[in-house]
C-alpha cells in the first residue's frame, strides 16, 4: 500500500506539526533569534516520541497476531489512522497494548466485523483506570452468566453493590470490600468511600455516554441524585455495543470469539 503509506506519514508529519502551533508565540519571545532553532527541536523530539510509540504499538500487534496464529488482512483507513494516532501519543504501555489489541482484532479476518469504527474515540476517552473498572464489570458478568445459567451477559444486570465489588477486586477502590454488599451509614461517612463513590460515578457516566452500559431499570421516587441509595437503587447493563468493546481492546482468544458471535447482530 504505496499510496496508504505515504498518506499515512503526511499525516502524521502535519500532526507533529500542528503540535507546536499554540506554543510558537511563548518559543519566539523566550528563544528571540534562536527560535526557529528551538522549534524544530521541539518538533523532532515530537516526531522521535511518536514514531517509537509507534514501532511499540507494530511490535506488540504482530506478538498478538502472532501467538494467535492469525495472518493479518489490511485494515481500513477510517479505522486505521485512528488506532495509529491515538497510540502514537500514549506514553502508558498498559493502556497503548489496548491499542494494539484492537489494530490486531481489526486486523483478524476471524475478528474485523466485530470491530466498530467507534471504537477507537471510545477507548481514547477512557483512562486507564477506568479501563481497569470495565474490564472487571466484564469479568463479573461472564461469571453470572456461568453461575446463573444466565442466556448472555446483555441479561446481567449491576447494582450498586455490584459496581463497588467489582472496583475493588481490581485494586484500584480507596476502601475495598471483599463481597457485593450494602455499606453501613458509618462506612459511607468515610473519605475514601465518598472519592471511591464519585469515581465509580463518572465512570458509569462515561460508559453510558459511550452506550458501553445502559440503565436497565431504576426506582421510581428517587430522593437524590446519588446511585448508592440503600433503598432507591439504579441497575445498569452492558449494551452489545459494549460488549463487542471490551472484547475489542482484549487480546484474541477462541472463547471470546465464541461470546461475541452468540451475540445478536445489530
């Protein structure tokens, strides 16, 4: 692909470029004649950054190709360029192998439908440890499905307790709770409960902006705002939407693709 290389590489050079602009001003008036100088280093250091984050991000997608026995199909360039960039740019290596992770699934023939165009802005809007927190809810709700005989992971539905445990088991709660259960009065008085609370909050608000969950039900009569009500629940639940996410940032493996392909087609 020539042509796709070479437009891949104009682009990414205008990006590096582009990089410096809201800075061009502060690097004249505090480089004076040594400016232009300066600002191409500044550029350099940008173009070295992405291209070894780049190199990273080939490397770990040819391992996961590898290792599953998978030869690579060419990817589209509207899913593409998108992976690229926002991989070029991510300095943790935890999170950048969800990158890699994804370019390999859109890459496997076995896989690419199940990949969404969306996914890329998805991912790039969560943090890592908000990735983290899904991939445990995912955890959680193939364990339900296998436990419950539950007919697939879109019926699971998470309260509160459930969200709180599943924080938890993923190392990242302030106050961890060993089993799904109701805090007392005293224990939500607690500081590191009430920061542990508000982040499982805009994590949910994140995921249901990206329609990765769902509300499924919620009491009527609400008296406030917060989900944690003892009394006055929320239930949410993954879309197929969301599912298909998760999976789509999680190495290849036989028994995901198993689930994803008992899943209804949108």
């Amino acid at each position: 692909m020539p042509d796709d290389l070479e437009v891949m590489k104009t682009g990414i050079e205008a990006v590096a470029s582009s990089a410096l602009k809201p800075v061009n001003d502060l690097i004249t008036s505090i480089f004076g004649p040594a400016a232009e100088e300066a600002g191409l280093m500044l550029r350099d250091h940008v173009r070295i950054f992405r291209a070894s984050r780049q190199l990273r991000l080939y490397k770990r997608a040819a391992e996961i190709l590898r290792e599953a026995s998978v030869t690579p199909q060419q990817v589209p360039l509207k899913l593409l360029f998108p992976i690229i960039e926002n991989a070029s740019i991510e300095e943790s290596d935890e999170l950048q192998d969800r990158w890699a992770n994804l370019l390999a699934r859109a890459a496997d023939p076995k896989d690419s439908d199940n990949i969404s165009i969306a996914f890329p802005e998805m991912l790039r809007e969560l943090s890592s440890r908000q990735v983290k927190f899904l991939d445990a809810l995912y955890d959680y709700a193939q364990q339900e499905v296998m436990q419950r005989h539950k007919t697939g992971m879109v019926q699971v539905s998470f309260g509160y307790t459930d969200l709180l445990y599943s924080f938890s088991v993923t190392g990242l709660a302030r106050f961890p709770v060993c089993s799904p259960r109701r805090l007392t009065a005293a224990e939500w008085d607690r500081e590191e409960v009430k920061a542990d609370d508000e982040e499982i909050g805009l994590a949910m608000d994140m995921f249901i902006r990206h329609s990765i969950f769902e509300v499924a039900y919620e009491l009527p009569e609400r008296k406030h705002n917060s989900i944690h009500d003892p009394e006055l629940d929320s239930g949410f639940q993954f879309t197929r939407m969301g599912i298909r996410f998760v999976e789509g940032c999680r190495e290849p493996t036989d028994a995901m693709r198993i689930q994803t392909a008992k899943l209804p087609q949108d």
